[in-house]
C-alpha cells in the first residue's frame, strides 16, 4: 500500500510527534498499531524548495511593481537554491512536504 497525505510543520517532541500531523513518527505510530509494515518513509520536498517555495509566494504578493522588484531581487537567491537542491540533493525530514509511506501486511 502507498500512502501519503500533506504535511507542514516543524518537528517538536520528538519521537512522540504522532498525534498532530503526518509526521513519520504518526505513521510508525499508527502503522504498529494497525499491525502494518513499514517498507519505506521517503520526505517529499526539501529545505532548499521550501526556502524557493517561500520567495516565489512574495513575488506574487502586491501589486506589478511590487512583483516586478520581488522577482529582479530574489532570483540570484531563487537560482543559488536551484543549484544547492541541484547539488545536495537534501530530502530532509524536517522540513519537507509530506511523506510517500510504503506499507505492507505481514504474512
């Protein structure tokens, strides 16, 4: 079984982080509870998109000109993200966009 649901938040009291979110310790939590079998817990997204995400939502906030500043002041920053993903290639889990959760059924 594939499963995956959005998630938004910084970790905090960890590992008993499972009853506000879709963190990966509610889905080790509740997968035990089920009698499910984690196979994989892969992070979608990474800091650096998250960062990229962030910037592209202020450029797009007030009027033309306002954008138009925006956009010519963070793209060296938007491009140096590009390449740091590019180059890191981080998938980190605290701060990511949700989780693809692999799951299976013991025999």
């Amino acid at each position: 079984m594939l499963l995956t649901a959005p998630f938004r938040a910084l970790y905090h009291q960890e590992p008993y982080f499972y009853s506000s979110g879709f963190s990966r310790y509610w889905y080790q939590y509740h997968a035990h509870r089920c009698g499910l079998l984690i196979e994989a817990i892969e992070p979608n997204g990474s800091y650096f998109s998250d960062i990229a995400q962030e910037l592209v939502r202020i450029i797009r906030i007030g009027p033309l000109w306002q954008s138009v500043c925006a956009g010519v002041l963070t793209f060296p920053l938007l491009l140096y993200l590009y390449v740091l993903q590019r180059w890191f290639k981080l998938r980190t889990p605290e701060s990511c966009w949700g989780y693809h959760v692999y799951l299976s059924k013991p025999v």
